[in-house]
C-alpha cells in the first residue's frame, strides 16, 4: 500500500515536472553568419594610389563584385550578422575606382580608415 502511494506520488511529481519543462524555451544556438571578405585594416593600410589592378587583387583577392557597366570598378562588401533570424546586421562595403590604364584613382566606403600603424 506504501509502495503503491509512493509510486503514485512519484508519477504525479515526474508528470509536473515534465510538462513545467515545456513552458521553459531555451533558444537554440544558431552560428553566425558572416558573408563576403573580411577586409584587415592591414589590407587597407597596404593599399595605395596608383596601384594597378592586379596588386589590388594581390593584396585584397578578387572582388566580390566587378560592375557590369563599369568594369574600372571593383567593390567589396562584408555582412555580419549575430544569428540567421537577427534583423540587424552590419555591413562594411570598400569601392576602389581605377582609370583606363587600370591604375587606382579613388577609394570610398564604409571601411575604417587604416590607423598610422598596421593593425596585426
């Protein structure tokens, strides 16, 4: 009769405690996403005027985008973001612009600027 009672108790406690499990969600871990080219502030510091295309991609790699209707220009974006389902993201865009003798003549984005010393 103990035994039956303690077994009954046992099941009741076992039950509650399963179904108060479910009202807790623990969000799964889901891995970062980052996309295109991280780009060093070292790269950058190593980048100057007047270099031709082909040192450009030494340094940097090659582009993720070359501009259909401007082949002159080479972009490069990076996005991060925390989780797959996050909103909000960061997103780093570096656009070098070359003449027609595919010599580098600007640079714009939204890169940190590289500081006087090259960052390791």
């Amino acid at each position: 009769m103990i035994l039956k009672s303690v077994l009954k108790n046992l099941c009741i406690v076992s039950i509650l405690l399963s179904l108060s499990a479910c009202g807790v969600f623990i969000e799964p871990y889901t891995a970062p996403v980052p996309q295109g080219k991280e780009i060093k502030n070292k790269k950058l510091f190593d980048i100057k005027p007047n270099m031709t295309k082909g040192e450009v991609v030494y340094i940097l790699g090659s582009p993720d985008i070359v501009d259909t209707f401007n082949p002159n220009q080479y972009i490069y974006i990076n996005t991060y973001k925390k989780h797959m389902t996050d909103t909000d993201f960061s997103e780093s865009k570096l656009i070098l612009t070359f003449n027609n003798q595919d010599r580098l003549v600007g640079i714009s984005g939204n890169y940190a600027p590289p500081t006087d010393e090259p960052v390791f």
